[in-house]
DNA sequence: AATGAATGAGATTTCATTCAT
DNA sequence: CATGAATGAAATCTCATTCAT
C-alpha cells in the first residue's frame, strides 16, 4: 500500500494531464481510460465516480505538495531564510509541475472546492503554524496568519503562472527581488523603519 | 453596447450565477434558460454556441471591471494614492461580485482561457501602463510592469477569496495595512531604505 | 392533457409490448425508443427515468383496468350477476392484454411494488367495498374482504394464465363452471348447506 | 445431488435471497459472490452463466417444493384430508419461505419461464396426478386437471401473499375457512347439491 | 423574435465474464 | 479449485443544438 497500485496511479496522472488541457468538462473517462492504458471499468475498481477521481487527485496532489514544502525546511535555517526556502519551494513545484497548478486553480475555483472544505486541510495548517511562528518571534508583523499564508503562496502561484503564460524570462535574479519585496513588506523591520 | 438588450443580459447574468454555484459543466443551456425566463431557443438568438457565450460574458464583465477600475483614478491623486485607489477598486469589485471573481478564476485556468488569449486585453494594456508610469517615475523598484501587475491584482484577488471563505473578519485597517506591505515591498523607497 | 400526448402513449404501449418479452432488464431505453419511433432522448422529456417509466405505465394500466371493472358493473344486475360480471371484465381484459397481466405480475413481484405500495390503490378500494357490500348484504361469507377480493382476483388470474398457456382450450362453459365453483365457495347461501 | 457443494449451495441461497430484494437485474454476480462469501470467478465453476444459475435456482427450488409436497400426503388419510394437507403444505412453504415465493413468481413471469417450459415439469404432473384421481374417484367435479391444479395452487399462493402483505392477520381458522370455500366449490357433492 | 419538443451523439457507469496467478 | 483485477460491451442518462410552429 505504500506506493498506489501501479494503475491507480497511472490513472491519477493521466487525469492530471488531460485536465489541463481539457477542463474537468472536457476530459471523458474514456479519454483517462485511453492515456492510462486501461479499460474504462478498471477505472471504477479504484475510484466510486468521476467525482470521487477528481477528489482523489487533488488529496494525492495536496499530500506531494506538502512534502515539497516539509523538504525545503532546514531546522538550522534562519526564518527569513526558511521563508525563501518556503517561497521557492512552492515556485518551483508548480513552474516544474504546471499542470498540477492549473488542477488546483480549477479545482479550488470550482464547486468541488465546496465540498472539500470540509475536510481539514493539512497544508494549510502547515502554513498557518509557519506566518504564526514568524509572528511570535517579532519577524513578521502581526497580521493574521491566513492572509500572510495566503499573500506569500498566492504571490508564488502569481509567479508561477508569469512564467507559466512565457512570455516573459524570469531570471531567478528577478524571483529574488521579488521575494525580497514580499519579505520587505511583511517583515517587521521595515515596518518599524517606516513609522 | 450600452444597453444590452433585456434578454441578452439576463441571460449573460444567468449564467455568471449559475456557474459561480454549479461549474461551467455543471450549467446546461437549459438551466440558463430557465433562470433567465426565456426558451433555450432564445438563447441561440442571441449567441452562437455555448462557448461563445461563456467568451462573451467573459468580455462583458472584463468590460464592467475596467470600467471599474477606471472610475476608481482621481487625475489630481499622487501615484500612491492611485495605487491604493486601484486596489481598493478590484477589491471591492471582487467582494461585492463574487461570482465575477469566481468565473473570471474558472475561466483563466480552463481551456477557454487558451482560446481567449489572441484577443489582446484592454485591461491588461491599462494596468501595464500604470505600473509603467510608476517605473518611469521612479516611485516603483525597476520590475517588469507584468511582475508587478500580476502581483498586485493577484494580491487583491488572494485577499478577496479570504474575504469570500468568511471565517476571517477583513476589518478596514487590516486590509489597509495589507495594501500598504505591498506598497512598501513594491516602492523604490523602501528599496533604497534597504539597500 | 385528456389524451396522453402521442408520443408519450408510444412510448408507454411500446414498453408493455417490449416487458412482456424480454422482461424489465432486457427491455433497454434504445430499444423502447426504436419501437415507439423517437429518439432516445425524448422518453426523458416525458419520464424522468426508466424506473419512473416503470411506475407511470403501472398507474397507466390500472387506471384502464379499474375502467374496465367499472363498465362491467350495471346497476340494476343482482349481486351475484355484478360478480360473474366483474370475474369475466378482469379474465377478458387479461387474456385481451397478455401482456398486461404479464407486466403486472412481473411490476408486483419485483422491487418495484415494494416502493409502489404506499400509493393507494383506488383498484383495492374498489374490490374492497365490492366485497364488503357482498357481505353486508348477507350474500357473501364473513371472510375479510381483502381475502375474497385476492382469491376472486387471483382466480381470474390463474384462469388468464391457463388461457395464455395455450395448452388447453377453454370454453365458455368451462369458464362459468370455475365462477360458479367460486362463487359457490363464496357465497352465504352454500355455506349454510353445509353447515 | 443429495448434498450440493458447500459452496454452490450457497451460491443458490444468497440469489435467492437477493433476488427477492432486488429483482433479476438488481443482483449483479458481484453481490452474489459476495454475499455467499466466493469470488466473483468462483461462481463459474458451478454455473455456466448468470442465466444457467437462475435456471439451476429454479429447479433447486421446484425439487425442494416437491419434497415438501411429497411430505404433506399420507397414504392412509382420505381425499379431502390429502387435499387439505397438499393445500396447507404449499402455503407453509410460501409463508415460511418469501423469497422462494417471490422467486417462483418473477421467474414465471420473465421470459426465463419461455426457455423452462421445454423441461417437463415433475411438479405439474404430480399435481396433474393428485387432481385427475380426485376426478377420477367422483370426489371432485369433472374439470380438466390442470384447471384444477391452477385453481387450487394459485389460491395457495394468493393467501400467501395477503400474509406477505402482513396488513391482515391470518388466523388457522381463517385459513381453514378457505380452503374449505376452495374445497366445496371443487367437490363433486357441492356440485350435485346446487343442481 | 420566441418557443420548447425533439434530436442523437456522447458521457458516465454497470456488470457478466475471463484469465493469470 | 479459488481468486479478484481487468475487461469492454452495453445500459442509462445528459445536454448542446435545431427547427417547425
């Protein structure tokens, strides 16, 4: 059980890919069933409906998140620099997995979010401990933790799809200005320059 | 085009509702019929496809928010003032419309989005010319207007969905402050101050 | 709305003749739309799904079975007469619409009829004070009329079957001695020889 | 034959079971092999198909109803009390056995029964036998056999389902009373005192 | 212009059956 | 013998679109 049966996770990535350039709408079964190289009723051996597939997907692709962002910590770490590691890591997983961003824009704007809002969300828990720990030790100014998470991994997502639309080169010269931007203005020692 | 003829907007308002609340897939012709009080034939009349009038209500509501946007500028304003002015528009553009804000993130990350993409926009042409004049003016860091602009409306964006999810009250002054981290993180000032 | 729309008539006369030879589950919507002469589609403008097609064809069928009953009975005719009447109106009916009885008997012996039951059935009631009066009037034994009605009907359907069996001919005669035989059984006036 | 296979038998038992509860086409294999504790594949080694276990059902059933039949008749009791204790045996068969009931009367009226006819049935020719001595004898009127089998057995199993229904109690007593309707209006001697 | 019944292609899902283990 | 994952044909049902009125 430690790694999904083969299939079942040929089954998630095809969907994956076929899901960004198709749409939830757009990507049949069939169509999943043909990428992943099985027959369309192997499908429901492993997931209930196509509902339930697409909730799956984004549990399996919130859990590899999450562990992207456990690697980039270094206990030794400074916080500002825990915070890059934090920043790049989310950057660099999505411009590296574009599709499982547009999975999670789709999936988060659309009316499956509403359903999954139930279930307590492990990544955003992490993030929240993350901006309140930044708080507590005076680093950052004291803004409720949910919109500090949200600002930095929203300015992330916004790079990433910068990059993602390529019309523009971002050198990572122009990446650490602009994390650099983000941590001037939620750290608390520009805040007290500029008062 | 100033005034859409009755049917038309009811049925480009229908469907904004509806998708905010079932999907682009979960919204037939029919339910938009319905709730627009019209016959589903009506709504052929009127657009061609289904497809087209998803791309028509996109046009129609980036209209509405660059008109928005628009009334939000004061000529005798200091930059900064207009850049607080400008936030401040696509927020409460987005809060108090957020089935606008809801589609227009539906739509971005579909594949209606990649069909979209030839038509150049009117919107984005604004918003890079305001950051360009910031640059030129030397109020903001030398950052590609893009950078700059993705990041600004994705900020306002990422604050309006922790508006929309409720469990957080946004008070005035927090976001003022939010505004403000961007504006410091973002000004040639604090750059210099840092430096 | 006097006359059931044609089409949906079609279709409801399309699926007794279909049931009756190859059974609910062998009777699929395309094969119902083939003989009814529409599309597939159009059944669920007029049903909502195949088990509600079920349902509304056994309403249907009743309603033209209590019809039936109804115009056996002539007001001025003993009791004894409306009985033999009412036994022949059901036996004519079935052995003139085979496959009438065969879908009643399939639709009240599936888990169809589990579901059906709390609709009350105005053909029950009708039997019901039929029989009621038969023993109020002293002419019929004192047995629950539920019970009188089951074996009065089930009678007749027993004797349907034998018909639709083919195996044996059944003539008239034959037929007024099983009533006779019935309504001897059931009648006060036997039981008080006996006793 | 004496003992089926542990297995098979139980096969038999959980389709019957199931199919009283959800039809022919409401009982996937899949159900069965669970219910009954096999693999879906197991299933195979004892049946043909799905159609040849229903068939091998109906025969299984049709032995054990025979048996019980078999059981109900001693030698040394008169006609009558033979005919009350065939009677009696079917009902308590039925009662006892609901599902055996409801199996027996969706599988005569599907289409199955066609394809079964060909097999002569070892039941009906013991009725067959039972009711031809009767006439034979000068105890029962001069009807054809299978006439009277039908009569009598489709009495049986109409009092089984009134008690099915459950919405009436059925006291021995009201039973008796019919059968004893059942068996004046059979009997030859009711039948010469109306003349 | 407006209607809404009708269409039928195509989507999701089921399930009897097979076969490698 | 037994398993149960895998199959894929076929069933139910949806829905964008058309067209006679």
């Amino acid at each position: 059980m430690e790694n999904l049966a083969e299939k079942k996770k040929a089954i998630l990535e095809s969907t994956l890919a076929l899901v960004k350039v198709n749409g939830f709408h757009g990507t049949p079964m069939s169509m999943v069933a043909k990428k992943a190289g099985v027959a369309a009723g192997t499908i429901y051996h492993y997931f209930e409906s196509k509902d339930s597939l697409i909730f799956e997907l984004y549990s399996y692709l919130k859990q590899q998140a999450i562990q992207v962002v456990r690697e980039s910590q270094k206990p030794d770490a400074t916080y500002q620099e825990r915070f890059f590691a934090l920043w790049f890591a989310f950057y660099t997983y999505y411009t590296s997995n574009p599709s499982v961003l547009c999975f999670f824009e789709q999936f988060v704007n659309s009316p499956y979010a509403e359903k999954a809002k139930s279930i307590p969300s492990e990544l955003d828990e992490l993030l929240h401990a993350f901006f309140e720990e930044g708080i507590n030790s005076g680093q950052l100014r004291p803004v409720a933790p949910q919109i500090l998470s949200m600002l930095a991994h929203g300015n992330a997502i916004s790079l990433a799809k910068v990059y993602g639309i390529g019309k523009l080169n971002l050198a990572t010269a122009d990446l650490e200005l602009v994390v650099q931007i983000l941590w001037d203005g939620m750290s608390q020692k520009t805040s007290e320059i500029n008062s």
